[in-house]
C-alpha cells in the first residue's frame, strides 16, 4: 500500500496521513492512452467540506524528441489557503516529463514554498530505477529506489506541506493513459513503491463549478477495497471532478475567473469542522471510567466501531460505514490485567492474520538501522511482549516531543517530534522491528475542552488478552480512559460533532471552602499595580458595587478591569462577578480583547453543573462543566480575585492553616490550595508601609495580608514573577 504523506522536516506545517490501498477489479479491457496536446491547459478549484482552498492549474508546455522517442512536458503552478488553528498560505510547483506512447512519468520536479521556506523533490526514472534527490532547509539527501522494469510506476505526489492533493496534472495523466486494474505507484516522499487500483464505474452525470454533465466514474482504490479518490471524466478523458470520499478535498474543472476568487477568499480553517467542542467539559478525562456520547463523524477508512479488550468495551448503535458514523457509544474502561501475556522474544506460532501485523509497511521501515537499533536498546531484558511494549510507549511519551507531523517511523525519530500519529507509526515500527505484532488505532479523544482526531496503537499480547491499547502521547498503556473512542485505524475525519449524555464518576457535589463573609466593603474600588520581572506591565481595579438579588439569591456584584502591556502584545479585560456572601461564584460574565480578537464569557449554576457560554473570534458554544460547589473563582486574567479570596481568611495567626479550592477559568480545572501563615513583617507597597501577615501557600502564590482588616496589600505569584501591588482605595458610592 502507499501511505501518501507530507513535511519532511520540523520547519513545516501539519500533514495529515492519507493511506493508498485498494481491490482487485474483474479485468477490463487495454485501450490505448488518450493523446495529449501542446499547449492545452487546465484550472481547478480545489475545496475542502465546500469552502474554497486554492486552485492548480497545469498546461502541457511542449512535445519533445529524445533517442528517437517523444516525450511531453507537463508544468503546473498551484496555490492554497489553509491550516488547522490558522491559514498557511502554500504555493508550489511542479514540472513532469511523461512518454507520449503510454503517458509514463520519467522526470518530474516540485518546488514547494511557505513563508519564505523552500523544500523540493527531483525525481529521474529509468527501466528499473527511480533516482531521487532532495534538497530542503535541513540539507541535502539522495534516493535509490529498484523496480521491476516490466511494471515501471507512476508518481503519485500530494503537496510536500502536507495531506493536500493538489497536483492534480498526475491524476489526470494517469486516467489519460487508460489503465486500469492493479497499477504500481511511487511516492517521492517515503520513497516507495506501492499499489492503487483504477476501477472503471461506467455512466454516470456529475455537478461541478455549477454545471451539470454527463461523465463517466472512475474509482481509485487500495488493496483494502478503500476509496481514495471518486473520479468524474468527459469523453476525453478530462477529469471534472475529483472528490475525497465524505466530502474531503474536492477538485473542480474552472474558468480563469477563479484566480481573481481564489485572492479575495479567506481561506479554509479546519479545526471549526474536524474538532467538535464538547457539551460537557472533563478536567481530568483519564479518570473517566463509564461515558454515553453520540457521535457524528465524516471521514473516511472507519471501521467497525465495537470492540473489547482487557478492562474494557466500547458498544455503539447507529450507522456505521467506510466514510460515515452516526449514533451512540458506550465506552467502559477500568485498570486492565493483561493476562499471560507472551515470551519476548516472540518464539510462538502467530496466527496467519497476527502475523502480517509484525511485517514492515510504507512508512513503517522496520529494517532500518536506527530504527532497529533503538528497538534493541528499547526492548533489553524485558520479560514478555506487554512490558517490551510498555517500554516503547514510554520513551516515545517521554522523548518524542509534540510538533510537526512527519510521515514515516525513521523521520519522527529522526527529528524526535511529531503528532499523535508520527508518535504512534513510530511506535508501531519499532515494536514490529522487535518481532512483536502491533497496528495503528485511532478515532477521537478528549482535549482541552473538545473532541479532536486522535491516535494510539495496539500490540497483541497473546490469545489470553488480545489486542491491548497504548497511548505514546499521553503515556497511557492498558487503561486510556474513556474518552477514547475508536473507529479507524489509518482513517482520517473530515467532520466531527459530538453530545456528551452521561459520563462517571462525577466530582463531589461540595468542597470544603472559608465559610466567613467577605471583608471586602461595599463601594470600595482598589487600584493594583501588576508588574513582571519587577517592572510595571499594567494595572488592575476591583470594585465591589452593590448588594443585589440574583436567582432568589443575595449577593455582591463585582466590577474587575484589567489593562496590561506584554512585551508589546495588549490584553483589556473587563468582568462582572456576582458571589454570595461568602465569596462563592453565582454568575461571572467576562470580556477580553487583544488586537483585533474578542471574546466574551459567561459562566453560572446550572443545577450541579457550571454553563460555559462563549461567544468570540473562533465560534460561538455552550458546555457545561462539572463543579463542585465551595470552589472560588480565580481567574488569571484578574489577579485581585486573589485578594478577594485571601481577605476572607479569618482569625489570622503565625501558624494558622487554610484549606480552600480555586476554578480557574482559564483551564476549566479544580485547584486544591493550603495557606499557611509563615510570619509577621513590614511590606512596602505603593509609597506606604504596612504592618502584615505573610502567609505562604502550595501554589507558589504569597499574600500579605494587613493586620486588623484583612485588607490584601500585595501578592506574589512567584513561578511567574509576578507581583499584585496595592496602589490606592478610594470609595466610589
């Protein structure tokens, strides 16, 4: 199979994996190669989930003699706008020489650029050989690649930045050449050799850049029977339509009037439509033992989403095909026992199916000596293939930092970076390098707030416990929590929305918190300084305005703003915070802005849990959070909320000890903090003095807090080396 990849060094941007594997077809008959043109150009539209990404456009530039043969020249240029998080603005292009009798590639080019960073590819074919030379920020490297020269390959290239198909000049040579069935390919980037197939569908109409035609459908496949591409033709062989199969990328035959559309669009972010914010927020998701989830998800290479293993099962209902999930998992993981697991080194009998799972794969170079070296050194004296497999999965959590994706087990390890994908090849490879059977799994995880694309691996361990799950980028091995949830193993998503329903266990419905009313006064505004590093970087002001009612209940409604300079970058943050007497969180709207971003947050009590409302620059959602009532607000955004939490600390000694918890807003966490009083000394804040208590907690924070009115003078967040200062109070009535 070929696994068509992408950045080949740590400078680049995302790419995501896209595996070729295909079916045999009932042969068909050989017709000759539709004959190009000099001169003859083509423009597509290249679109991802229907929004405009960029444009390739190609011509055939000239017919060649050469040794009595004739040849066409073939170039093209393309452009896209596109990132995950952000736009990457792409350009590149490409120059490919094929044979006129049969359309075979025997030279070909590509000049990649982003911002200003250039990587290229040269490729040179001959009877049995494909030469290759690379030349990248990272140096230069050369390629030797031998086949049988009664089945030379054609190339098949995506965009070296990453999972973007856009030379689409090689696709269309190759329907141009008529052939069909079992066809061999090359991919420059992993440097191999691998199988397609071409499977002619027969008539069929299609709709592309507003029209509708009558076409015929050409199907490009892999040895699993996988989809890659849906191909629409005129009767020439022109392609009109290209189209990644659950709505990926789609490639449009075009007018020259695209390139005027292609300069004032936007561009395509594809985190709003491949990460889905989830309904339900989980501080600590690996302690989620039992969770209910619908899922809807497009993509393609899903597989069936039932699946056991030791501790744990993953149910679903719903509509589960190739390209599309809809419907509701039921997941349940506990501690996993893997259960006589086997000898290492592997000496049994594998079944036939186990045994293709130890076998070297595009991307996967399990002979290569760095590979197989570290393996060795990974895998030294460990008891069975569960602890050898542990091993591996550690140090890759431990050494391989996240970053850039790279396409193959010997690049990630190389450049010791990737993606949770990069991570998992890599563990695989070297797993399978060792003689232990091992396969990629993924699907989505929990994360930060949303359920994203994710992937892990799984070894066998033996006809005792099966397949066993292990994360490298997380570190978790046996047991990963059941916000994993699998089904595919080299898919990819193009779509994904997602309702948590029920979930276990829950946080404790109360916490212990300072059971004292507040001592901040009624119409009292304190003006703070903030500095860093000892210098002065903005000011914050607290004001607490009025006693109001709020849900049948009476609290304090306070004012906070915020105006900070870091290092040229400005933040404005402005909140209102209404609290019970005794400073606990009732409702808390909170708005930010920097440059030309805003957001604004609201937070308040929903039954036993805490709704998150978001409106800003990256979409509008709602969720709700698990919260445990006692908890008090400590926003990082405003530091006197600190202030208003130590001022509640009650009968202040040398000695005294508090206990509280803190939610921090910012991460959607639970905080347990332990305040001790260390001493009684002068601090210097504004141009006064004041006698205070100096009291010290786990957190790294210090309060000084002034004798007789629990009025907080300073603070000190000493991992961040900042300080609150008190500058003056004044009464605002």
């Amino acid at each position: 199979m070929i696994r068509k990849a992408g950045s080949l060094f740590v400078a680049l941007s995302l790419f995501v994996l896209i595996t070729i594997t295909g079916v045999m077809a009932a042969p068909q008959p050989k017709l000759p190669p539709v004959p190009l043109r000099e001169g003859e150009s083509y423009i597509y539209k290249v679109s991802w989930q229907g929004e405009m990404a960029g444009y390739s456009k190609f011509f055939v530039e000239k017919k060649m003699s050469l040794a009595g043969e004739n040849f066409f020249k073939l170039e093209s240029i393309s452009k896209l706008k596109m990132g995950v998080g952000e736009i990457d603005n792409l350009a590149f292009s490409a120059n490919m020489t094929v044979k006129a009798t049969d359309l075979m590639p025997t030279f070909f080019i590509c000049l990649q650029k982003q911002a200003g960073v250039e990587f290229s590819v040269d490729c040179l074919l001959s009877n049995n050989l494909v030469a290759q030379q690379n030349h990248s920020p990272a140096g230069d490297s050369s390629s030797f690649q031998p086949y049988d020269g009664k089945k030379p390959p054609v190339i098949l290239l995506n965009n070296l930045w990453g999972r973007y198909d856009t030379l689409v000049e090689h696709y269309w040579v190759l329907i141009k050449s008529r052939k069909t069935g079992k066809i061999s390919a090359y991919d420059p980037i992993l440097q191999h050799l691998g199988d397609i197939e071409i499977i002619e569908e027969g008539k069929d109409e299609v709709e592309y850049s507003g029209k509708k035609a009558k076409a015929w459908k050409i199907r490009m496949a892999g040895l699993n029977g996988e989809t890659l591409f849906n191909i629409w033709v005129d009767e020439n062989r022109n392609i009109l339509k290209m189209q990644e199969p659950g709505g990926g990328l789609t490639f449009e035959l075009a007018s020259g009037d695209l390139l005027k559309e292609f300069e004032s669009s936007k561009g395509v972010d594809m985190w709003k439509n491949r990460v889905a914010n989830s309904n339900i927020f989980f501080p600590n998701p690996r302690e989620i033992k039992t969770l209910d989830i619908e899922i809807d998800a497009t993509g393609r290479g899903f597989v069936k989403p039932d699946m056991s293993y030791p501790g744990g099962s993953q149910e679903f209902k719903g509509e589960a095909t190739a390209n599309k999930i809809a419907g509701k998992f039921t997941i349940k993981t506990a501690a996993a026992e893997v259960a006589e697991p086997m000898a290492f080194p592997v000496k049994a009998n594998l079944p036939e199916d186990i045994a293709t799972q130890i076998k070297g794969e595009m991307g996967m170079e399990i002979d290569n000596d760095a590979i197989k070296n570290k393996g060795i050194e990974l895998t030294w004296k460990s008891k069975n293939v569960w602890d050898a497999a542990m091993k591996v999965n550690s140090w890759i959590n431990e050494n391989i930092v996240m970053g850039v994706s790279l396409p193959s087990a010997k690049m990630t390890l190389a450049n010791e970076q990737g993606n949770s994908e990069s991570k998992s090849i890599l563990a695989v490879t070297l797993c399978r390098s060792m003689g232990i059977p091992a396969r990629l799994a993924g699907g989505v995880v929990f994360s930060s707030g949303n359920f994203v694309p994710h992937h892990w691996f799984e070894v066998y361990t033996g006809p005792k416990s099966g397949w066993v799950p292990l994360d490298p980028s997380t570190g978790e091995a046996g047991n990963l929590g059941a916000t994993h949830i699998r089904f595919f193993s080299e898919g990819d998503i193009w779509g994904l929305k997602a309702k948590v329903i029920n979930f276990s266990p829950r946080p404790p419905e109360r916490l212990t918190f300072i059971n004292r009313e507040i001592t901040w006064p009624v119409g009292e505004e304190r003006t703070y300084t903030v500095k860093k590093d000892g210098k002065i970087i903005g000011r914050e002001t607290g004001l607490v305005e009025e006693v109001s009612v709020l849900d049948d209940k009476e609290t304090y409604k306070m004012n906070f703003t915020a105006n900070l300079d870091m290092d040229g970058r400005k933040l404005d943050a402005s909140a209102i915070y209404w609290i019970t007497p005794e400073g606990l969180p009732v409702k808390y709207e909170k708005t930010l802005k920097s440059g030309d971003r805003q957001e604004k947050q609201t937070f308040f009590m929903k039954g036993k849990n805490l709704l998150q409302d978001v409106k800003g620059y990256r979409g509008d959602y709602s969720r709700e959070i698990p919260f445990s009532k006692g908890a008090y607000f400590a926003d990082p955004h405003f530091l006197c909320q600190w202030a208003l939490i130590a001022g509640q600390f009650h009968e202040v000694s040398v000695g005294k000890m508090y206990n509280f918890y803190t939610f921090i807003p910012e991460t959607l966490t639970v905080e347990s903090v332990t305040a001790t009083v260390k001493k009684f000394e002068s601090v210097e804040s504004g141009d006064k003095i004041f006698d205070c208590f100096r009291i010290e907690t786990n957190k790294g924070i210090i309060f000084w807090i002034e004798k007789g009115n629990n009025r907080v003078i300073k603070v000190s967040f000493t991992v961040q080396n900042v300080d609150l200062e008190l500058e003056k109070t004044s009464l605002k009535i």
